[in-house]
C-alpha cells in the first residue's frame, strides 16, 4: 500500500507539473488528499504492520500522518485563497501544487520509514522539496533564503549522515548490513561507547536543522520568514516532527545503553540553549512570521528537555509536539489574513486587528493563548507535565532557567500579540470584504488544542503511551 | 593497491588547498570521483554484476562525468575564473590541510576495530573536515558547493571504511538525493549569480531583521 501511495503521488505531482492547467491544480491535488486521507486510516487500521521491508505503521508515525492530514487539508485550502489574492501564473501554481505534494509525501515516508538510511533519504528529500516552495515567490529574499536553507540543511543532513554510518559499526561487527531501528537497538548496546556518543552527536547536530534547535537552527528560522504563510504552516509543523522523529528513532535506540544519561545530557544542553537562543532574539524581531519562527524553536526546545528528562515527560513531549502542530499552524494561516489585510510583513504596521475584523481578532486571541501555553491552552498541560518530571527528577536548577526564559518569551509575545489586536487604529487601512469562513479552520484548531489537553480521546492517548512504550 | 588511491586522494585536497582557479576545482572533483572508483574497485572481494554497475554510476559516471559538467555550466554561465580574497592565504591553508591529514591518520591508527577498514579512514576524516574548512575560507558560493561535494567524498570513504552495504536500492535513493541536490543548488546558484549580480556570501544579507 505504501508504496503505491508513493507512486501515485509521483505520478500526481508530476502530472500537475506537466499539464500546467486549471483543471489539473483543482483537482489532481484533492485526489491526492483524498489518498492521503485513505493512507492515513489504512495506517491505523494495520498498526505495526511492517511493508515492503522499509516502512513499519508504528503509533508515532500513525500519530503523525493523522496530523499531517488535517494539516494538509487545510493547507490547501489556504494555499488556494493565497494564489488566488496574489494571481500567479498557472505556471507557478502548478510548481506550488507539485512541490507541495511530494513534499508531504517526503514527510509521509520520513514517518513511517523502520530503517536509519530511508530516513535519510526522506529527509533530505523534505529539503528539495521545500526549498523550492520556500523561493516560491521569486523574490531576492526568498532566493537567499532558499539557498540557505538547501545548503545548511544538506550539510547538517550529510553530518547526520555520518553518524548514521558510524552506528552502522554495530550492525557490522556482527557481519549484518541492516540499518533498521529494530537490528540497531538490539546490537548498539555492545558498541564502543565512544563511537557511540560520537555517533550520536553527529546525528543530532545534522537532524537539528529539521527540528528548529541549537545548533543549526537559524536557515530554518529564515525561511520560514520567507516562505508563504501556507508553506510554514507545513514548515512549522509537519516538518519539525520530521526533526523529531528522526531524534525520536536515535533517542530510542540510545534509551537501552550505557550512554542513556550522556545522551540526555546532550538534549538539556540542546533545549536549554534553543530556548535561550530563542528568548535572546525575540527581542530583536520585526517580522512577525520570523517571531513565530522563534517560537517554535521555544517549543522545540522545551521538546528537548521533555525527552531528556523522561518519565511522564515523554508523554508530555509527543503531547506537545502534536498540539504545538496545531496551534502554529492556525497561527501561520491567521498571519496570511494579517499580511492581506495590513498589505506588509513587519509588526510595526499591524495594529487594532480586532477592531477591524472582530473575529480574525477572536482567533488570534486563542491563538495567543494557546501558543503562549496559558490555560485552557492543551500546551499548558503539556508544559506543566514537562516542567513536574523536570522537578521530580531533581532538575531544579534547568527547570528554574527555562521558567525564567520562558517568562521573558511570554512578555515579548504579549507585547507583540498585543500591539497587534488592541493598538490604535492606522488611517490608511482599507479593509476589503471579509469571510467570516476563513477564521472556522483556525478556530477549529485552537478549539481542538483546548480539547485535546483537557479530555484528550482514549484512542489518542493509546497511540501518545504506544509511541513512548520503546522508551521506557 | 588501495594505499596509492588514498595517496592520491590526499594530493587531491593538498591541491584544492593550493588551486585559486574555479575550473581546476571542478577538475579536481572529477580525478576526486575516479580515485574513488579505484578504492572500491580494488577493496571488493568478489564482484556482483549488478553492484559493479552502481558503483561504476556513483563513482565514474556521477562524480566523475555529470557533476562536473554541471558545475562547469554553472560556473561558465556565472563567469566565474579565480576566487577572490580567501579569508586564509594560500600558504596557510595548505599547511591546514596537511595538519589535518596528520591528525586524521593518528586518529585512524587508534582506532582498534577488527571489521573497519581503518585506511580509509585516513583521508575521509581529513577530506570531511577539509570541505568544512574549504566552505568557512572561501566567500563564494561557488566554492561552497565544492566544498559539500568534498566533504560527499569522505563520507562515502567513510562508509567504505566501515563497510556497512546498503541494499541497492536504498544506495540508489541516497545517490538520486545527491545528485538532485547538487543540481537544485547550482540552479540557486546561477540565479544567486544574475539576481546579486554577484556570488559572493557577503551580498546575501537581506534576510537579517
């Protein structure tokens, strides 16, 4: 099944690439969500079914793609308000449609892939195909951003790619050439431990690129500067669970050997500097898409301080990380309303946003609470879960730091959110008409973020205590 | 046998620490691709028809043939002949490079790993971290992309040291990957070229706050 979703994918993506006309980017892309939608319930249906040797429907890439479908859908629906305002050419819808599409389908197989070197290839994959939608718009920005982004992300990947190799030493010395989480986990507990750590710190430098954290997170807080709004909400979401399922995969292989401690050493160092790193220049940001790209270095990093310190925490991570996806990505799509209203990019031009469309402002007050974690926020649960395995674990002092970070980071926002909703109104606003409609997705997404922390579903937490069940 | 692609392997980065000419660069990756064609060739133990092909396809074909043709195009189409003012002088840098070879080769010969292929080890090592130098020393992009192509080479010296085979399909998906990047980042790069009127890193610098 997986592999004809690849194909078909292919097929479709490069049909609309070819074809260049309406027909084709109304409704080749609906097939291909319709087939995702599909995969997705196949997925869950056939859990820990293993396919065509490389790909495993494990809880937390079922998980994942449950995410990446909403996500997806929504994208589009977005994507296509967002060529119709701007009147490209179907030349260039057609590149949008077809990047977008094998981009998702990049992200797909990143989830579900059971081997180190299929990993790999999705996620340098993902890299292509973003790249390309990151200089989407043609402009002198997007093609410094672009290359930026493809460079830095192919030197982290190669990095990663080394250490993908030095773990391979295990499988070797027992005259083995599968590079399969399951094959690792069961012969990198032999290993040398200094190749090991060695190992592992390349992968999570070179994969760090993926995830928004220290420390080669600053092409990817550039481009999702750049990038269309639709795009990072891909970028901001689907793409840093790419960053995280590829630390996931090597923090559970590492879980069961001697190195477990040193190795959560390493993600509190990561954590702790991401959130720092993030709160030091929040301070200096005047676009508001980059603010959002810090942001979600926060909450990469507090991701990392989850699966470092363990225990409930793990739960909390995934936890996070799922309503972390839902939240940005209402806010990205909210941002595209703002940049079309305000006609501009930077937050010294935004102001009295609830004056002018009260319901736009309505979500993106939910917004703002929920990103900033506050309650009902479901990421106020999910911190809290965080921060109480930090302390129960005796992590006061790493505890104590982030708070404080992370309180500096909340009074920036505030201030930034703020302005944004209630500051005096500018003269030279013209408001086109309005769809109420275009605030439901966001709405819906804030309201499930609240749900999900509070009451989240028994089949939801089956799949977030299945993902963790390697780890403990 | 092996000992002497290695050699001329090291010659290969000495050179590249010597050369100021993009074009001799591009020729250095393609000799670059054909000593690595000679380290797998003559380290296999019995020869698989079908892993002949793709080893023939990585090395010779890919490293050797279409990616230098493509970074000559590119470097044609940006008029690119000398590189200008790296940030360490010629001298300097190719002390750098013979530094690092040293210390790669005491570092292969700690390595106590009956089923590793240690001396390959000695260069891979100096050329990853080479291509990194070679990236921070040169401002042009150009330069840049040679640099991730070097540090390509020494992973693939590393990944004949330590002697894991992947299935062939898997190694095919990694080279496609390969090869598809290098190939959207020369297309960036000529239009980094008539966009900036310029290759060199210091004009991309719109994107700061």
């Amino acid at each position: 099944m997986f592999i004809f979703f690849i194909i078909i994918s292919i097929v479709i993506s490069f049909s609309i690439f070819i074809l260049k006309n309406k027909i084709a980017t109304n409704i080749l892309p609906i097939v291909f969500l319709i087939l995702l939608i599909m995969l997705s319930g196949y997925a869950y249906m056939n859990i820990n079914k293993t396919e065509n040797y490389f790909f495993t429907y494990d809880s937390l890439g079922v998980l994942f793609t449950f995410v990446l479908t909403i996500l997806s859908i929504a994208t589009y629906y977005f994507s296509r308000s967002y060529l119709k305002n701007e009147d490209y050419s179907s030349r260039k819808v057609s590149v949008y449609y077809s990047a977008l599409i094998m981009l998702i389908t990049a992200i797909m197989t990143t989830y579900f892939s059971n081997n180190f070197a299929v990993l790999w290839v999705s996620i340098e994959a993902t890299s292509l195909f973003v790249s390309m939608l990151i200089f989407f718009e043609r402009t002198k920005v997007a093609l410094e951003a672009a290359w930026k982004y493809l460079f830095v992300s192919s030197i982290g990947i190669a990095v990663a790619f080394i250490g993908i190799l030095l773990m391979g030493i295990a499988v070797s010395n027992y005259g083995l050439t599968d590079l399969s989480f399951g094959t690792l986990s069961n012969v990198v507990k032999s290993m040398n431990t200094y190749w090991l750590k060695i190992s592992v710190l390349f992968i999570v430098a070179g994969f760090s690129v993926k995830l928004s954290v220290f420390p080669l997170y600053a092409v990817a807080v550039d481009a999702k500067t750049i990038a269309p709004s639709p795009i990072n909400a891909i970028m901001s979401t689907a793409l840093v669970n790419v960053g995280f399922v590829a630390f996931f995969r090597t923090f559970a292989i590492i879980s069961h050997t001697p190195i477990l401690a040193w190795t959560q050493n390493v993600l509190f160092i990561i954590g702790l500097f991401s959130i720092f790193i993030a709160s030091i220049q929040l301070t200096r940001v005047k676009r508001l898409k980059r603010a959002f790209a810090f942001s979600t270095m926060e909450h990469m990093g507090i991701i990392s301080l989850g699966l470092a310190v363990g225990g409930i925490g793990y739960y909390a991570v995934i936890l996070h990380i799922v309503l972390h996806s839902f939240v940005k990505a209402g806010l990205f799509y909210q941002i595209n309303k703002i940049h079309s209203i305000f006609k501009s990019k930077w937050i010294n031009d935004f102001s009295a946003y609830f004056k002018i469309n009260p319901l736009a402002g309505l979500s993106l007050i939910l917004g703002f609470i929920s990103v900033l974690a506050i309650p009902p926020s479901g990421l106020f649960v999910s911190e809290f879960l965080i921060f109480k395995a930090l302390f129960l674990s005796h992590q006061y002092i790493i505890a104590v730091v982030a708070l404080i970070l992370l309180t500096v980071i909340m009074v920036i926002l505030s201030k930034i959110f703020l302005t944004i909703l209630f500051g005096n109104v500018q003269e030279n606003i013209k408001v086109d008409k309005i769809n109420p409609l275009g605030n439901i997705i966001q709405l819906s997404f804030f309201g499930l973020v609240i749900y999900l922390g509070i009451n989240p579903p028994p089949f939801f937490m089956d799949l977030i205590n299945s993902s963790i069940s390697i780890l403990n | 046998m092996n000992f002497l692609f290695i050699i001329i392997y090291a010659i290969t980065l000495i050179y590249f620490a010597y050369s100021e000419r993009v074009k001799k660069f591009v020729w250095l990756l393609s000799v670059q691709g054909f000593v690595l064609f000679g380290m797998v060739f003559s380290s296999l133990k019995e020869i698989e028809i079908f892993d002949f092909i793709f080893i023939l396809t990585e090395t010779i074909l890919v490293k050797s043939i279409i990616v230098p043709w493509f970074l000559n195009r590119v470097r044609k189409h940006n008029g690119l002949k000398r590189i200008h003012e790296p940030s360490i002088p010629v001298f300097y840098s190719v002390i750098i490079v013979i530094l690092t070879l040293i210390l790669s080769f005491v570092l292969s010969n700690n390595i106590l790993n009956s089923q590793m292929h240690t001396q390959f080890f000695t260069v891979a090592f100096a050329s990853v971290i080479f291509g990194f130098y070679f990236i921070i020393n040169h401002k042009n992009i150009f330069s840049h992309l040679v640099g991730y192509l070097i540090i390509e080479n020494g992973i693939f010296m590393i990944s004949l040291a330590v002697g894991n085979t992947m299935p062939l399909l898997v190694n095919l998906a990694v080279l496609l990957d390969i090869v598809l990047g290098i190939l959207v980042l020369g297309v960036f790069l000529n239009r980094v070229g008539n966009t900036f009127q310029s290759d060199e890193i210091n004009q991309l610098t719109e994107l700061k706050d």
